[in-house]
C-alpha cells in the first residue's frame, strides 16, 4: 500500500471510524474543501479544521458505530478515489428522520485531494437513496 | 491525457452519449461485471456483450438525449475512477415514474476496470435520490 493510501485508510478508520478528534490536525489541512457531496449539509463549503470537526460530530451522531470499509483504491498524482461500504446503527435523529435502531448499509465513492501528507477537500457521491428506504421501510423490512 | 483515460473519454461519449451500438466490440470486453450499482437492474450480473448492449438501450431510454461529463479521472493500474456530472431530459417511462419532460441532472462515480484496452466491468454509485426528487417534484420545482 502505498504511503498516501495508507494515510486515506487511517484516516477512514481513526477519524470517520473512531471519531479521534485529536488526530484532525494529523489528517486535515488548514482548509478542506467539499467540491460535490449531494445531500451533505456542507456540500459546496470550504472548511476551516474547527468547522471538519464540527462536521464529523454531527454526522457521525447519526450512526455513532459507524465503519467504512474501502473496496478499492485509485491513486493518480494527489489524488486518490476510494471505493467503500458503510455500516452503522441508526441510534441518531436525522431532520424527518428519527431514530429507528436498524443496522444499516450503504456504499459510496469518493475522490480525495491531498495537499502533502493532509487531507485538502473531497468529491463525493453516497447511495442516500438507498439509506433512505432503509430508515423509512416498514418494519418488517428492517435491516434491509 | 494517458491512452486508457482517452477511451474511457470516448466510452462516455460514443456509448453512453451517441449509442453508438458497432462501436460495442470496440470498448467491452467478452464479459462485463456490474460489481456494484444500486439502483441498476443489473446489478451484481456479469454481461455478454449482447446484454450490455440491451442494459444500455433500455437505460438510454428514459434520456435518449443524455450525455456524462468526466470532471476528475485517476488511474491506477488496471483501474480509471470517473468523477461525472449527467444530464439529460426525461422523455422516457420508468417503473412509477412516468416520463415529465424535464430536464435531469445528476452526478456520480464509477470504477472502471479494463483488460487490455477493454472494459470488463464497473463498480458504481450514482445519486438516484436526487435524480428521484427531480422526477417526482411538484410542477413549479421542475429542472431544479
């Protein structure tokens, strides 16, 4: 694995995984800038490193166990695409979405910028579609 | 840009865009994995190229118009990541979402894997929620 890629898997493990707030710095540079990410409530913003947190707390709040796993990585000059499957419990309240406990699943793409050995910004497209059907099935359906 | 990003260029164009089926031999291979799409009936199958050609005619029908925008591309090995914006005007019925006329954008990531200078498969997530919003929004929200 080549240094950067094991950078962009620490980081999914120990940031979006673990929620270790005092490795932001180690992680993401002095901006972070957020190029496409549909659905997300900061799509489109430029980040300073307290705003990545505040981020990360809230986001996370929705599936507090939360893990991505990368399937697949492409690294081209500062950038690397990774591939990945999400889990989580849905224990948080999402705006029209309440908590309902369920397990669920998801998978996602995105492209990270790199400036150095930090994180700079992201492209990003989530299956929200299929978290969405996940959170509102009947019950029966619960974990699908 | 390197030889494998200029066909994937031109895949996008001249398959997605133009269905330009005699071309088919040309940019797939025998056989095509659908790793990962949700979404996609074809999810999980792997294709002859007689199937490809009927995934494609059957999905460039809801926008016979439609065309994909490479806007970041990172090769690694075996593997092109395609960062794409998508538009096109829904002209064409899907099951409970019946043609509006309207005009559709959408963005996405795939994963293409080649084998020689063909493409054998894709892993793939597009955001279905946001293309399913601008299919069933109220008449005044149209083209948003």
């Amino acid at each position: 694995m080549s240094p950067r890629k094991q950078i962009l898997h620490d980081f999914l493990h120990r940031i979006w995984g673990e929620q270790d707030l005092s490795a932001i710095p180690e992680f993401i540079a002095d901006s972070y800038i957020i190029h496409n990410d549909p659905g997300d409530p900061w799509d489109g913003r430029t980040l300073s490193r307290d705003e990545f947190r505040n981020r990360l707390t809230t986001s996370r709040s929705v599936a507090p166990d939360q893990r991505f796993t990368p399937v697949h990585m492409t690294e081209d000059g500062d950038r690397i695409a990774v591939a990945w499957t999400w889990e989580g419990t849905h224990l948080g309240d999402m705006p029209g979405l309440p908590a309902t406990g369920r397990s669920l699943r998801m998978t996602g793409l995105t492209i990270y910028f790199f400036e150095g050995n930090r994180l700079c910004g992201h492209w990003q497209v989530t299956d929200r579609l299929g978290i969405y059907r996940q959170m509102t099935a009947p019950d029966q359906n619960s974990g699908n």
